[in-house]
C-alpha cells in the first residue's frame, strides 16, 4: 500500500482548510495586537450552527450562513470582554472555549435530541465543486478537483487577506495598531474600531472553518468535534508570523499529518499512535517557533 499518493495530497487539501481558515481569522485579531485563544470555541459554534442550519432549512448555504453569524456572535463577545472590560485575553478566550463546549452539548439535547454526536443521511452537506479543466490532469485533478466551495474560498481569501493587509490603507492601520495601540491611537487611527473589526472577520473565518468540519468533510455534529483544531490553528498563526502565506504553508504541514494520520491507520500502526501525529507536529512547530528568533538573536549579537 502506497502511503503518499494523490489521494494523501487531496485529503491534505481537505483536512488543512479548516485549520487554514481559522487561522487567517486569527492572524487579523494578532495583526490588532490580540492574543486569541478563542478560535477552538469560535469554531466549535460554527460547526454546530452549520449542522442545525441544515436541520432547520434543508439548505446547506444557509447552514453555512447561521454558522458564520453565530460564530462572530461569538468573536464579538470576546472583543468586548477584551476590548471594552479590558480582561486577559488568554483568561476571556479559555472561557469562550469552555463556554462553547457546554453550550453545543446541551445546544445538542434541546436541538436533536440526542448526546454524544447527531447523524442523519439525510442531511444534505456542502456539494462537491469539479473543475472541468483540470479534473482529467492526473494527481493535479485528483488534488484539487470535487472539494467544496470553503475548500476553493480558502485559497482566495490568502490572497484578499494578503493585498487587505499590506496593499489596503484599513490593513495599514490594522497593522500600526497591532504594533503599538497608543501611537496609532495619536495619528487619529480608531483603534477600537480596528479591533473590533478584526475580531469581527475572525469570527467570519472561524465560522467558516467549523462548517467545513460539520457540513462539508462529513455532515454531522459531534461533541467537541473542533479536537483541538482552534489550537492548532494558532500555532499556525505563530509558525506562519501572522503572515498570510506564511499561514498556508503551515497550515499545509498541519493538514498533511491529519491526513497521514487517517492513512496509516490502514495499515496496522496502533490507532492511539497514529493519532498522535497532528499534535506531534504541532509540538515541533511549536519548537522551532520558539528556537528561531533566539538563533536569529544570537546571530544580531555576534
């Protein structure tokens, strides 16, 4: 059994979105000079919102819609704790991510009735998108033909979040105000406007990343099924030094051990190992985050 195919590549594809899109949103909150470790509960309320969209109205589209407006609901919460109350934002965002938990497993009860995680075959998820131009490439078309259109808006928003930032006068002042708050708060920059529409576009993104986990990867809502994505997608955010494309790349290493981990699991390496591998990696990112600007810093000093 051959491990690393084009069908490895496309589940990359497929897995790292979620972790991608979230962690766009939370590269806008750190360009404003927030620490958000709210993206695992924003997006877990996404995710579940998805699902009861689709229960309610039997359309996937508005499914993705209540779970984009319930997920920001959520972002603008943490900014106004954050901004407004001035609380810790590692405090306010464990508490968002608790709150979320709690929330979707009694949300569950009341909704489906059910505990644990809600399937029904019924349901219809986001459609599958091919691309008639390179469908038919071989590993090309197999990579990115048939994903949903969250897989496709993914690439695009790299680049609008890109040209926003760096080609955008807003993203000028999202970026001065990230770097030091006072100082673009002088030059007349509304400093808690920029800071509440970068959290604003974080809750967009997150709830877009938790329904490409509920509605399009699979169509259920399991309890906790986020899995820690939120946290990973914040180590993407680190790795990736809040830089859009620097953002893909990781997100790409992060998608790859998902999909890896799915892959050797075929094979007979232990399930609780294999598991391991996405958290595994995001250890050793976590590592060389931490080891590179102490290289680069004795590097300064030499």
């Amino acid at each position: 059994m051959t491990i690393f195919d084009a069908a490895l590549l496309a589940s990359t594809v497929r897995l790292f979105t979620p972790i991608l899109l979230a962690a766009l949103g939370g590269m806008f909150t750190a360009r404003a000079g927030i620490f958000n470790v709210a993206l695992e509960g924003m997006m877990l309320v996404g995710s579940f919102f998805a699902v009861a969209g689709v229960f309610w109205t039997g359309n996937p589209y508005l499914g993705l819609l209540l779970a984009v407006a319930a997920a920001t609901l959520i972002a603008l919460l943490f900014g106004y704790f954050v901004i407004e109350i001035k609380g810790d934002a590692v405090i306010i965002g464990l508490a968002i991510n608790i709150f979320a938990l709690g929330f979707t497993t009694y949300a569950m009860r009341l909704v489906f009735g059910v505990t644990g995680g809600y399937y029904d075959p019924s349901l219809e998820g986001l459609p599958d998108i091919s691309l008639p131009i390179i469908r038919d490439i071989p590993v090309l078309g197999t990579m990115f033909s048939d994903h949903s259109i969250l897989v496709y808006g993914a690439f695009v928003i790299v680049v609008l979040a890109y040209l926003f930032l760096f080609h955008h006068p807003f993203g000028l002042h999202l970026r001065a105000v990230g770097e030091n708050s006072e100082a673009a708060g002088s030059l007349g920059i509304r400093v808690k406007r920029v800071q509440y529409v970068s959290v604003a576009l974080c809750g967009i993104l997150c709830g877009l990343a938790g329904a490409q986990l509920s509605i399009s990867l699979v169509t259920q809502f399991v309890e906790g099924m986020t899995a820690g994505r939120g946290f990973i997608a914040l180590v993407a955010v680190m790795f990736g030094q809040a830089h859009p494309i620097k953002i893909l790349g990781a997100s790409l290493l992060f998608g790859l051990a998902y999909a890896a981990s799915l892959r050797l699991q075929g094979i007979g390496i232990p399930t609780q190992f294999v598991a391991m591998l996405p958290y595994v990696a995001t250890l050793v990112v976590l590592i060389v985050t931490r080891i590179r600007p102490q290289r680069q810093s004795v590097k300064e000093q030499s």
